[in-house]
C-alpha cells in the first residue's frame, strides 16, 4: 500500500485563519467601543491590536488541534465571541457600565428587567445583524477557509506567534506610564470595567477578570497588589491638636499588630492607626435619641427637586441642611454598588457585588447594628422582590428587620412599584415604636423613562406634560413625582404622630439617572454636563422637620461621607478612622471621590483621563501635593476593599 503523505498547512492557510479570528476580534470591538465609550485612546488601540493578535493565535492553535471539527469549533468561536461582545454592549446601553465575570455568574435575576432589556434590544435592533455579522461572513465562507494540518511544527509555530505578541504587550506596558489610569494600573491594579476596556480591549480585560476570580477562590495563588506607598494624610495626622476631642474608640493597635496572623492584618492595623480621625464638633449629638428615617431613593438627582413637580422635595432640600456640592459617584459593577456606599461609609470592592458580600461579615457600623443595641426598632423595606442584589441576606446582616416583594411586603404587580403605595403600606409597621430606624430603598425613579413602559410615568404624566423638555426627560420627572408624594405622606403621617421634629431624614440616590442619554442630562441640565465630575453633582436631603432656618454647606461632600456624618450627629460612638467617608461637619479636608480614581479636594480636581490636576483660585501649584493625593486615593480604595476580603471588623471589635 503507498501511503501518501499528508500535505503541509501553508503559511498563508495559517495566517488566513488567524486573520479571521483578528479582523472578527478588532471589528466588533471598533463598534463596542464607537457606541460606548466616550473617547478612543491611541494606546488603548495598540494594546487591542497586539493582545487581538495573541488571541487569534491562540484561538488557531485550538481550532487546528480539533482535527476534524475544525470548522464546528471555529464557528463555536466566532459565536462565542460575537456573543460576548454583543451582551456587554447591550448591558452597558442598560447600565452604563460593563459587566465583570463575577456579575455574569450571579446575574440570573437580570431576566427580571425582561421588560426593559427587550426594549434596549427593539431601540437598538440594527445593532443585531451588524454584532453578528463575523458569524455571516463565516457561515458564507466557511468552504473556503483552509483546514490545517495538524503538525508539531505547526503547533510550535502558533504557540510562538501567540507568545511574542503578548510578550510584546507585556513589555510595553511594563516599561511604559505606571501611573493611575495607565494601561499598566489597568493591567495589573485597578479593576475598573469601563478603563480596562478602554486600556486593553475587552477580550484581554475578560480574560484578566477570570484570573482575578480564580486568585480570589485560590488565595495560595500570590495576588499583586498595587501597594499604596508612603502617603501623608492630608489632615496633618502627625500634628494633633491635643484640644480637639476625636470620635475614636480605645483600640489597642500594638496588641492587635501582635496578634496578627499576616502581614495584610499587620499592615491594616498600621494603617489605620495613623490615619487622623475626625474630631467632633458643635454638630455632635445634636439629633442624638431622634428617630432616623435613612432613604436610598432610586435613580434621584437635584434635576428631579423642583418647586412645581416636586413640592415637598423642594421643601425638605431648601429648609433643612442644604449641601451646595454634593457628589453621588457611580462604582462601576452593580446598581447595588451606590446603596453600599449609603449605607456603610465605605467604598466597593471592585469585580464583587459588596453588597451582599458583606452579608457574610461583622457589620458593625451601620445605621441598623448601631442603633438597635440602643433600643431601636430597626426595619428596612424595598418595594421590588426582596432578595435581588441577594439583599436578603445583606440587609438583615446590617441589623433590620428587612422585607421586599415576595417577602412580607405585598403591592400591586406593576413596573416599577410605586413608593407611595410601599409608605402607605409601611409606615404604620414602625411609626408608634420610639425610637425607630427605619431604612427604604425606592424604585419608582427606576429606568426606562417612557410613558409607555412605566407604570409611574404614566401615573404621573400630567404633572408633567407642560414641561419645556423631551417625551423620556419629562418621563424620568414624572418618576420622580412618585417619590416626592410618597414622601409628603411620610412626613404627613410624621407630624401626625407628633414625631416630626424629632425624626431626622436622610436621602440620597443610588445613581444619576443614567437611564437619560447624554443629551437628555444636558437638556435637563440646559448646559453640557462634563462626564468626569458634574455628570455626578446630586442632591442630599439632611432635614428634620420644623428647622428655625435652612444651614449651608458649601464644603465639597459625598454619598461615602453619610454614614459618619449621621454617626455623629446622632451622638454615636464610633471611629471615625473605620469609614472611608468623613463627617460633613468635620474640619477635616474634603475629598470626593470617583470610581476610576479621579478627584476632589478643597484645593481642586484631579481627572485620571487627562492626568491633570485643575487648581482652584488662590491655590498655589504644588506637584508634590498631587502626587500625594494620588497615593492617598489609592489607598482608601485598597484598604476599603481590605475591610470587605479580611472581614476586618470582626478582627478589630470580635463578634
């Protein structure tokens, strides 16, 4: 018998599929990117390119190796791909943020907003045929494509292709910028979804995602950190004024040093010992033994506060602590991520959902386990199905009483719920028990704002069908409408019960309205709001009832700053070192803080896009200053994510 020998993969078979795999890469994340970031940066392109091509080969390498299946496994591919790509840019057309792997493993409750994804999916149609068209191109060409031989040389050659060009990306990054917002912080640090896209392209920050995740399970696996260096507290921590009375607790950090059993604890405990507490003040205790109704109100924003449509609103914003300056950041994983911040003083841990993360640590600082050892009746409520964002098991954690929609909260069956109905329902639940807490997480304001697919819109559309604006604009106030009657029956049935003057309220949203285009927040905003710090000015409500005479506060503060700032003024104690927001009414130095690492200080405002620092009026230029900034923001992000992995509550107080 005369064997005949198999025929050699030519260069060109080799590089014909690489070339498919690359151009399908580079040609959906050209169009990924065109509809959702707002700038395209040359480095952000060649790093795509370089890692695309590594991937390509890679993909080859498997393609090849699967002998007969070859044309089945490349089609599974170019599926795959045009499905991950199409996925995140419908989840960020929905989000405005890309979704982690961690949020793909936990995110089978997201075919509860069926109603809202299948119109993103009906506005945005022609993206369809142009996200799968790779797979098109495949399925007409796929007789012609080569099938390759499968050889050792083969095999050597794909694996070196594949090698050299991450290596070379590698290297690049490594011996380029390292500096916040670089490729090589996104690369290596800072898990931001939307940077790393930018940064790297979003295969390779998918594929970094994954390794993160595995380093989380496996923890033996050694994890780089960015470690935050020598930092010098703004606020002057090595010179004490000993006049001044601090919130902190008598911790003995030498002894909890010593009993360390790593050097992350060690190096925690250092840390926060240094760190300059904030002192109190004339503010302290003055609403001490109040009751403390403490609202996360879904998709709120100043825009929404407004003497015609909004009239209680308007009343509690301008005749209570009226906040000039007040920043609402967006985290980057999930909604859930602003209602952590509300609600703890600290900041999300990047790639986790924190929130119900934190149901499995000791919590002791929030406004439910502070207040109920004092006697408080401490119950939250949410009017959409309880145990989304698993807050069934975060919210009894944080020390309430806690019911949703399938769990001791009945409503009508409607998209959104109406917060009305949840007060009218609630109120009397807790309203005759002194003292009380009570914590409510809203969604009337929840996304989409038309008046055809949502109920509270719609309810509400007369009130707003005069306004000079645009159908979905008008529709996002008419949300808003809800809320605000929902809160003058709270306050109605406060001053009712005799209790209005001795309740203290707090609100605050878990976001802008990004629901909103672009063009829509600059319509409401009748000027074009900058994307990297107004686009999240908002509105925090601080009020009791019947206030000689509004207080202004024209200091810079934040949605991480609650907490504290409620810690104090309700007399609690505390220390204050623990939270990674401050009180208000502090004389510590104000800082904002902002998801990719850019921000505020009485001094100006640092933007990691454009690695500029913009210096306020009567500062002097200080680059010393900005570097320090720079670490000391590092840090807050690194030791807030600490707290939630160490659960480093439970090793500083014990159960």
């Amino acid at each position: 018998m005369i064997q005949t020998k198999r025929p050699e993969s030519s260069l060109v078979d080799i590089l014909s599929m690489i070339g498919f795999y690359f151009v399908s890469i580079m040609f959906l994340e050209g169009f990924l990117k065109a509809n959702t970031l707002l700038s395209v940066q040359l480095p952000g392109v060649f790093f795509s390119l370089l890692f695309s091509i590594s991937i390509s080969a890679f993909l080859t390498l498997i393609t090849a190796i699967s002998g007969k299946m070859q044309r089945w496994i490349m089609g599974f591919f170019i599926v795959l791909i045009c499905i991950i790509y199409g996925s995140q840019l419908f989840y960020f057309s929905f989000f405005k943020t890309f979704y982690p792997v961690y949020s793909m493993l936990n995110g089978a409750q997201v075919g509860e907003f069926y109603r809202e994804i299948l119109a993103v999916l009906i506005e945005h149609f022609l993206w369809l045929p142009v996200l799968f068209s790779p797979l098109m191109v495949f399925l007409i060409s796929k007789n012609k494509l080569p099938i390759l031989v499968v050889k050792r040389e083969l095999i050597y050659l794909l694996v070196s292709f594949s090698f050299f060009f991450h290596v070379i990306g590698l290297l690049t990054i490594n011996f380029g910028s390292q500096e916040n917002g670089s490729p090589y912080d996104a690369y290596y640090y800072h898990e931001y979804p939307i940077d790393s896209i930018r940064q790297l392209g979003l295969l390779t920050s998918f594929r970094i995602d994954v390794k993160r995740m595995i380093i989380e399970i496996l923890p033996f696996i050694d994890n780089m950190e960015r470690d935050p260096g020598v930092i010098v507290d703004p606020n002057d921590p090595d010179d004490p004024k000993e006049e001044i009375e601090y919130n902190i607790l008598e911790i003995d950090w030498m002894k909890l040093i010593e009993m360390a059993d790593s050097d992350t604890l060690k190096d925690m405990h250092n840390y926060f010992s240094i760190v300059r507490p904030t002192n109190k003040n004339k503010m302290t205790g003055i609403y001490e033994g109040y009751n403390l109704i403490l609202i996360t109100a879904e998709g709120f924003s100043h825009y929404a506060v407004r003497e015609d449509t909004t009239p209680t609103l308007y009343h509690m914003a301008n005749n209570g602590y009226v906040f000039n300056n007040f920043y609402n950041p967006i985290w980057g994983v999930t909604t859930s991520d602003g209602e952590y911040v509300a609600t703890t003083g600290l900041i999300p841990k990047a790639g986790v959902w924190s929130m119900p993360v934190s149901g499995e640590n000791s919590m002791p600082y929030t406004m439910g386990n502070h207040l109920r050892p004092l006697g408080y009746k401490t119950m939250a409520f949410h009017n959409h199905t309880y145990n989304y964002y698993k807050r069934d098991i975060s919210h009894p954690n944080m020390g309430y009483d806690y019911y949703g929609i399938g769990k001791g909260l009945d409503m009508e069956n409607r998209w959104p719920r109406s917060d009305l109905q949840m007060m009218e329902i609630t109120v009397d639940r807790y309203i005759d028990s002194q003292p009380f807490h009570t914590y409510y997480m809203t969604v009337s304001g929840h996304l989409l704002y038309t008046f055809t697919g949502n109920s509270m819109a719609s309810k509400n559309k007369t009130f707003v069908e005069n306004l000079p604006y645009s159908s979905n604009v008008r529709a996002y106030l008419a949300t808003q409408v809800e809320f605000d009657r929902a809160m003058e029956y709270l306050l109605s049935r406060l001053r009712e019960a005799g209790v209005a003057d001795k309740t203290l309220i707090a609100i605050s949203a878990d976001h802008y309205p990004y629901g909103l285009q672009p063009e829509e927040i600059n319509e409401l905003a009748g000027y074009t709001v900058d994307s990297t710090f107004e686009l999240y000015r908002s509105q925090f409500i601080l009020y009791v009832d019947g206030m000689e005479k509004p207080v202004v506060i024209d200091k810079p503060v934040s949605s991480l700053d609650i907490i504290p700032t409620i810690a104090n003024l309700m007399g609690l104690e505390y220390d204050s070192r623990l939270y990674m927001g401050q009180d208000m009414f502090s004389d510590n130095q104000p800082l904002i803080i902002f998801v990719d690492r850019s921000f505020i200080t009485e001094k100006g405002r640092y933007s990691t896009k454009s690695k500029t620092f913009y210096w306020n009026d009567g500062f002097k230029e200080d680059e010393a200053y900005v570097k320090n900034m720079i670490k000391y923001v590092n840090a807050k992000f690194y030791y807030s994510a600490k707290i939630l992995e160490q659960d480093y509550y439970q090793v500083v107080f014990g159960k």
